[in-house]
C-alpha cells in the first residue's frame, strides 16, 4: 500500500466522520422538537457507509472472510424506525384533537456517544494522515 493510498482512505475516513458527526448534531439539534402528528415528526437519521472495493486484487490473496477497502462511500441517510415519543398534554398549543403531542425518536445519550466515537475516529485518520506525511518528509531527505 502506498502513502497516497494512506491519504485517500484516512481522507475518505474523515469524510464519513464529518457527515456522521453533522447528523448527529442534527439529530441532537431536534431531540425536543414538537409536533402534532406523528406524520411531522422529525426522526433521527444516520449515514449508511459502504467499503470501498480494492479493484484487481488478485483472488486468493487474502485469508477467507478478509475484504480489502480503498475507503468508505457514504451511500445514502437513513431514517430511524424507532418508535416516537408521544406524550398526553392537551393544554400543549401543538396537542392533536386527542391531546397527544409527538416528540422525535432521538435517544440523546446514544447520540451523544455518536458524537464521541466519531470525534475519536475522525481524530484517530487525522492523525494517520500527519504520519504518512511526516514519513514521506523523511523519506525525501533521505537522498540529501
């Protein structure tokens, strides 16, 4: 593997943390939001990521199981499934006809959590980047 090749899956690394950071903040910026109907209510979202394939690897050269990447392709945001938070408050302005206000499917301390492991996987590539550089310094003074 080369050094660029180091720099273009850190910085595809990088790339994903960046976007799974910014929904998570998303997700974090709406927790409370009201609405009053389940159909308004925002939900939260998260990247969906994808391996990128390593093209004319030789069959057999890895052990069984193993896949080679070249990065990540962030492939799409999904919305969560999870159940919404409904809460009985009829003297709520956003209360339906039943009394009942809608409230996002966002856990903020999972999000949160989120938020930190991206932060220290963005961090981590951040670091892996400096490294090649400073190998590939080193290596062209090597000649002087």
């Amino acid at each position: 593997m080369s050094l660029g090749n180091v720099f273009d899956i850190a910085g595809s690394a990088m790339s994903a943390q960046t976007v799974r950071l910014n929904t998570t903040a998303s997700n974090m910026a709406n927790a409370e939001s009201v609405s009053s109907s389940a159909g308004e209510t925002y939900r939260a979202r998260k990247p969906v990521f994808e391996l990128k394939q390593v093209e004319n690897l030789q069959p057999g050269s890895l052990p069984m199981g193993v896949q080679a990447g070249q990065g990540v392709n962030i492939s799409g945001i999904v919305e969560s499934d999870a159940p919404l938070r409904q809460e009985y408050n009829p003297d709520h302005p956003m209360a339906d006809e039943n009394g009942y206000v809608y409230y996002p499917n966002v856990n903020v301390v999972e999000e949160m959590a989120d938020m930190i492991s991206a932060s220290r996987s963005f961090q981590i590539n951040a670091e892996i980047m400096n490294t090649a550089k400073q190998m590939m310094q080193k290596a062209l003074t090597l000649g002087q």
